[in-house]
C-alpha cells in the first residue's frame, strides 16, 4: 500500500514537473518571438513632399500643355494637320519642364540640354517642313524623346547620363515614374486651396482661373441649353460666337481628353524632379545582373564572328568586279541607274543591322572577367567592322551615282543618310576597340543629330 502511494506521489511530482517544464519553455519561446519582432528592422516610409508653389504652377502649366497636345499632337491626330499647333504644343512642353527646374532649383546638365535643342529642332520642322517620308518616324521619335528629357533635365537618368541601360531609362519615362505619380496632380490643386495665412497674393487668383477650367464644360452646356429656349438669348450668343454648338463640343471633348494627359506628364515632371518613384532600377543592380550575362565562351563566340567573316571574303570575293565597278563610278551595262542602285541595297542594310546586333550580343554574352580587355574579341569585331563599312561604301556609291544622273529626292536621301549614320556606328566601334573607350551613348547622340537633320533638311 504503502509502495502504491509512493509511486502516485512520484508520478505527480513527475507530472508536475513536466508541466513546469512546458510552461518555462513556452514562456521562453513567446520572448524569443517577441524579441525577434523587435528586432526586426522595419523599412520607414518615406513621405511624399509637400507641395509648394513650383508644383502647383506646374499643374496648371501642364494643364495648358495638354490642352494644346491633345488638338494639335494627339495620339490620333493625322500627320496631315500636323503644323505650327504641333510646334506650339513641344515648345510649350519644353518651357513648362524648364520653368519646373527654375522654380526647384534644378540645374540642367549638357545632356539635358543637348536633348533638348534635338527636340525644339523636331518641334520646328513641323511648321517649316512636312516630312511625308519620315513622318511617322519622326512623330514616334518626338513623343518618346518628349519624356526621355524630363529625366535627363531632373538628373535622374539611371546612369546620370545616356548609356546602355537607356531601355531602362525609358521604362521609367513611359511607365514608372509617370502612373506611379499619377494623381499627384489633385494634390497640387488641392493645395491652391489651402489657406496660407494671405502671404501668397496669387492664391485666389489661381482659384479663380481653376474654378473656371472646371466648370468651362457645364457653362457652355447650359448656354447651348438656352439658346434653344430663347431668340433673343441665341442673337446675343451668336453675336458674340458662343452659339456654334460644335464649337462648345469640341471644347469640351478637348478638355475631357485633355485632363489624362495633364495628369500623366505632370505624373512625370513632379517624380523626376522631387525623386519620387524614380529609382525602381537600381545601376548597381543592373551593372550585377549585367556581370551574370557572361555564360558563352570565348571560343564560342570567336567561332560565330569568324565564320560570318569567312562568308563576307567569300561574298567579296565572287562579286569583286561588280564592287569595284561601284566604286569606280562605272555602270554595268545590264543595269539601269535605279536597278543598279536597288539592287541588293536594302539586304545591305539588313546585313549591317545583323552585324550590329552580333557585336553587342557578344559583348554582352562572352565569359570573361569584369574590365578584362580580350584583344582576340577586338580584332574580331575590327576585321568583321571593315568588311561592313566595305559593304557600306559600295551601296553609298551607287546610290550617289542614281542621285547624281536623276537628283535628289527624299526616298534617295533618307536611306543614304541612314547608311552614312551606319558608317558612324562602325567606325566609333572601331576606334572604341582601338583605345578602350565605351562608344553606345556617342552612337545614341549621333543618332538624335542624324534624325533632327532629316527633319529639316526632308522636304516634299
């Protein structure tokens, strides 16, 4: 009996010795959690800037901007009416951008400048010169650039200045920056409404001027409402030409489209200039993942440039007389000017772009080691560069000779101007293997001059 108590009594002991146990090691492990969520660093939130005075100017300024686009530059306007409204519209883009940074304090580096004597050059060519031949490319070019100089003017390009995370540059300009910011534009007329203790003599003034852009469109409904209920209301307006009730559509279509617009560039103008939603790619991010592209080898490589040069000797070499006949200004029999000229050009052009993407895909892709320099890799790419410019020239020459017997016409120019920009691109990656040096953004620069002249030297 006595050994039954004892073992009860033990295994109570035990029992609550066990109990205690799980009690201390819950407790121990509720403090650890805790102590773990203390010291879990939390990310602090950076807050939106407030806005001030440069913001709210720029509101209503962008606000003109796009009423002035939305007529004259807007996405499904016909190259046709594309005149001095279209000119108007960039300059006063550009003006609005410049007057942000004065009022922010931001000083414009050459490269924003730089681009933006490229677009007013665009700009202009649409009041002294209509391009039928290259309109759409040069509208594509204006519109993209119209957002590429807003983060090069605000300094906030990935790199600080064009390179080759351009791509990059131009998500942030296109996407990025501008809907991640875009319904900052209510905050800034939102603050026109906040009262500052009467310093800002300009404040009811701009309440004014944006109660009016409000209610445009329910001011013109109503009179174009009561003309029709009244003669005499009807001569009043007509007298004074608010009675033309396309007119008041038309205003108030412009409006209603004009106000995305408004909201998406000032968007972009206020992320670029106060950094706001403007580092969603980081350069040393970029420049890592860059490093990690470096898988084919080397031989790999070589193996594909050489063959591509061993098919251009071959080439060459079996329409040898027919080259040298270009280049000696000699026209076969068998041809007219503009067959000689046509044939096989624009397969010449394909060919030199093929190259250029097999240069910059090698660079990217070939094993090697950050900065090392691979001498095998350069001579390659100068040896594969010279029989390219050799093709160039030769399709240079007979386009001169077709223009020389018949004259200049914009279907002749524009691709002989293309081809001597090709001739650019291949002689800087020559001298950029030569000395070392990184020639993209030369080749991009250049690319802004060659297209600007075009639009100003293209005339039909």
């Amino acid at each position: 009996m006595n050994n039954e108590i004892n073992l009860s009594t033990e295994t109570a002991e035990q029992n609550k010795n066990k109990a205690i146990a799980e009690i201390a090691e819950q407790k121990e492990n509720n403090e650890t959690n805790q102590a773990s969520k203390v010291s879990l660093p939390v990310k602090p939130v950076k807050p939106l800037p407030a806005m001030d005075r440069a913001d709210i100017i720029m509101a209503f300024a962008m606000l003109f901007a796009a009423y002035i686009g939305t007529d004259a530059f807007g996405i499904f306007t016909g190259s046709e009416k594309l005149g001095i409204g279209a000119s108007v519209f960039v300059f006063v883009y550009t003006a609005a951008l410049y007057l942000y940074a004065k009022l922010k304090n931001i000083t414009v580096s050459r490269e924003g400048i730089f681009w933006t004597v490229i677009l007013l050059i665009l700009g202009s060519s649409y009041t002294f010169v209509y391009n039928a031949s290259i309109e759409y490319y040069i509208n594509v070019f204006v519109r993209l650039l119209m957002l590429y100089i807003a983060l090069s003017i605000y300094g906030v390009l990935i790199s600080k200045n064009t390179s080759v995370y351009i791509f990059y540059d131009g998500l942030n300009a296109l996407f990025v920056i501008p809907f991640s910011n875009i319904k900052r534009i209510f905050s800034a007329w939102k603050a026109v409404f906040k009262s500052d203790g009467g310093k800002s003599r300009y404040r009811y003034i701009a309440q004014v001027v944006l109660g009016v852009i409000i209610g445009s469109p329910f001011i013109f409904l109503i009179i174009a409402t009561l003309v029709n209920a009244d003669d005499r209301f009807a001569d009043i307006m007509n007298s004074i030409h608010l009675l033309d009730i396309s007119s008041v559509t038309d205003f108030i279509g412009k409006i209603i489209f004009s106000l995305p617009a408004a909201m998406y560039f000032f968007g972009l103008a206020y992320g670029a200039a106060n950094k706001v939603k403007a580092d969603a790619f980081k350069l040393e991010v970029l420049e890592k993942d860059g490093e990690n592209l470096h898988i084919i080898p080397r031989v790999s490589i070589y193996s594909i440039f050489i063959l591509v040069i061993i098919i251009y000797v071959i080439f060459i070499g079996i329409q040898a007389g027919y080259f040298f006949d270009a280049l000696r200004g000699i026209l076969p029999k068998e041809f007219t000017y503009s067959e000689y000229a046509r044939r096989g050009f624009f397969e010449l052009i394909t060919v030199c772009i093929i190259n250029i993407c097999l240069i910059c895909l090698g660079d990217v892709f070939i094993k090697r080691k950050a900065e090392e320099k691979d001498l095998v890799q350069s001579a390659i790419i100068i040896t594969m560069s010279v029989f390219t410019l050799f093709l160039i020239i030769t399709a240079l020459t007979k386009m001169f000779l077709y223009i020389n017997a018949y004259g200049m016409t914009p279907l002749r120019v524009v691709p002989s101007i293309f081809m001597l920009y090709l001739s650019c691109v291949f002689i800087l990656i020559i001298i950029g293997r030569l000395k070392g040096i990184k020639i993209f953004a030369k080749c991009i620069y250049m690319a802004g001059i060659f297209i600007a002249l075009l639009a100003l030297i293209i005339s039909s």
